[in-house]
C-alpha cells in the first residue's frame, strides 16, 4: 500500500471537502425533504421537514479537522462493533 502525502488531492473538490459526491447527496436529500414537507399543511411543520434532511446530511459530511466526517466515523464503528470478537468468560 502506497501513501498519499497531504498536499496532494486525491478527489475534486467544488468546495473545501465537499466533492461531486457529496453535492449529490444533500440534493438527494433536499428532494427527499421536499417530498416529506408534502404531508403537512402547517407551515412550520413544512419547513421543518423539508429542512431537516438536509441540515443533518450536511451535518455528517461535514468535514472535521482530522479530514475524516462523522458518517465515516460511524461507518467504521459499526464496522469494528460488527466484526468484533467475542470471548466467552468460564
């Protein structure tokens, strides 16, 4: 395995650590959050739903100062709680 020295980018990124990807996915979210404010005929409930998907996927792929996000984060937690072995005490 080769290592990546920091100053080289190994993804486009439109803004600082938001990629392609990541755009796609918060709009799939807003669309997500346009369908659920459909059920409501209150307007804060309306806005409050269509901005809550939005909001929290944008909070997750949120870089943090590590470079890493917090959906990567709990994708290795529940990777590592998966696949950890269990001892059985006599």
């Amino acid at each position: 395995m080769y290592l990546i020295p920091k100053n080289i980018k190994v993804k486009k990124e439109i803004f600082k650590g938001f990629g392609i990807i990541e755009i796609i996915v918060i709009a799939i979210s807003f669309g997500i959050g346009f369908l659920f404010q459909n059920l409501s005929n209150k307007f804060q409930i309306k806005m409050f739903l269509f901005c809550i998907f939005p909001l929290t996927t944008f909070l997750l792929l949120l870089p943090l100062p590590n470079g890493s996000t917090v959906f990567v984060i709990f994708k290795k937690f529940l990777k590592y709680h998966c696949n950890q072995k269990k001892y059985k005490f006599k």
